[in-house]
C-alpha cells in the first residue's frame, strides 16, 4: 500500500467521471483518507463514500494544502475561488499554466493529464511543474498522481495536450480495433458471445504481456512479423497498409482540439 500522506490535505474542484476515478484510486492506494480528501462540486454532491463535500470551491482554499482541477473545460470559468498561497493542480483539458494562474491567482501550478482508469490505479498520469512550484510541490504531484498508476514528469507543456490526445482516444482506438476482430470472428461464424469474450481476452493479454516486456511496441512487432508466422501475415498487411497514418492523423486532430477546448 502507498504511504498515506498524513499532514496534507487535498481539495478536489469537480467529481464527474474522472474526478471520482482519481478520488477512488486515492483513497484505494492509502495515500489519502477521507479526513485528507475535501470535495468541492456544483451540486454538492458526489459518488466517492465518506468524503465531505461543499458546493463553494473558495471554503478549501483554508481547509487544504493543495488544490486540484477536475472540470469541464467549459465550466472552468465558473470556478469561483482566488488561492495565491497554495499549489494548484489541473486535469482540465486544454487549460495551460498561464491561464490557470490568472484566474486563479496561484503562480503555483501543476497541469497534469490522467483517466478513469485511476479508479483501477492503472492510469497513466504525465505532469508539468511551472517555474515557481516547489521541490515539495513536484513531490506532491509525483506522489498523487503516482498512486493512480504511473506517473512522469514532462518538460514541455505541449506534451500534455500530447498525452490528453492520447488519453481520449486510445480506449476508443482499442474498443474499435477488438470490434473489427470480433466482426471478423462472425464473419467466419464464430458465436457473437465467443467471439467477444475471446477477443477481450486477447486484449486483456496482450495488454499485461506488453507492459511487462522492457522493449518498445516496435520491436514486439517486428520480432513477430520475423517469425514469419501466421501473425507475420497479417502484421505486414496492417503495417504497410494505412492503419497507421490513420493513426496519426486522428491523433493529431485530438491533439488540436486539445489546445484549443478550454478556450
């Protein structure tokens, strides 16, 4: 279990989807608690058990040692609340450190990307500091977003709207990648409930098998096409075909709509 952080508290401004994903995973990972955590929410109200909730995101600027953002790009401008003293953190897509600190008042700023999948601590969370956060502040973000699966440090704000392309869309890609396999399963008469749980399956393994294996996607797929196997066949067909420009270019436009959604 992940050390608890037992002298600071944490306020979270929004608790949709992903708000109560991170909160849960916290909470799962021992490094909050609910007396650690505040949530702050429109309708004051929220999914995450034993937390306390407010409705105003300003009663946290006194209860906690750090805030962080989770809201609708579009509802960003109506969080009321003025913080200069306390570090800031930010999920909100599109929203870069400059912006934040001017409506918030906080020279202290963190932006981050992370997914629903912290629920599960299987998040992948990448974060940029701006110039005046602390050695503390960074510790702080490396520690919480660390506990929601893994967690890296960015030198370069544009890799966050990098990484909210990605965030999106992958689940997305994936989902659309296995229903193409499982439409090819019927095709070939295989039973639709077979067919899904086969292909969710090979997923879910390949999944584990590649996170485990130290070397890049590349070369796992150049190894298999080398075998010169089954896999080999339909590997070259994907490779050389335009799957992966199609790729690109549907990342690409996450990734410009990533810059410009909060505007």
């Amino acid at each position: 279990m992940t050390q608890t952080i037992t002298t600071q508290t944490i306020g979270l401004i929004g608790s949709g989807m992903l708000g109560a994903a991170m909160a849960r995973g916290w909470l799962d990972s021992g490094i909050l608690t609910p007396d650690t955590l505040l949530i702050a929410t429109r309708s004051g109200t929220s999914d995450v058990p034993g937390v306390e909730v407010v409705t105003d995101p300003q009663a946290l600027v006194s209860r906690c040692d750090a805030l962080l953002l989770c809201v609708p790009p579009d509802a960003l401008p109506n969080v009321k609340m003025h913080a200069p003293n306390l570090p800031i953190l930010s999920v909100v897509a599109g929203a870069t450190q400059d912006r934040l600190s001017s409506l918030f008042g906080s020279a202290r700023i963190i932006r981050a990307m992370s997914s629903p999948a912290a629920a599960q601590r299987l998040a992948f969370s990448p974060w940029i500091a701006s110039a005046a956060s602390t050695a503390a502040d960074r510790q702080l973000a490396q520690h919480l977003f660390g506990a929601l699966g893994k967690a890296a440090e960015v030198t370069d704000e544009h890799h966050i709207d990098v990484f909210t392309a990605l965030t999106g869309p992958v689940p997305g890609f994936v989902a659309a990648c296995a229903a193409a396999m499982s439409n090819h399963a019927r095709s070939e008469g295989v039973p639709e409930e077979i067919a899904t749980a086969a292909v969710k399956q090979l997923f879910l393994a390949s999944g584990i098998a590649m996170t485990d294996d130290p070397r890049a996607p590349e070369a796992l797929v150049q190894e298999m096409i080398d075998y010169a196997g089954t896999t080999a066949a339909g590997l070259s067909v994907l490779r050389d075909g335009p799957l992966r420009n199609a790729l690109a270019d549907g990342l690409r436009a996450a990734t410009q709509r990533a810059k410009t959604i909060a505007e």
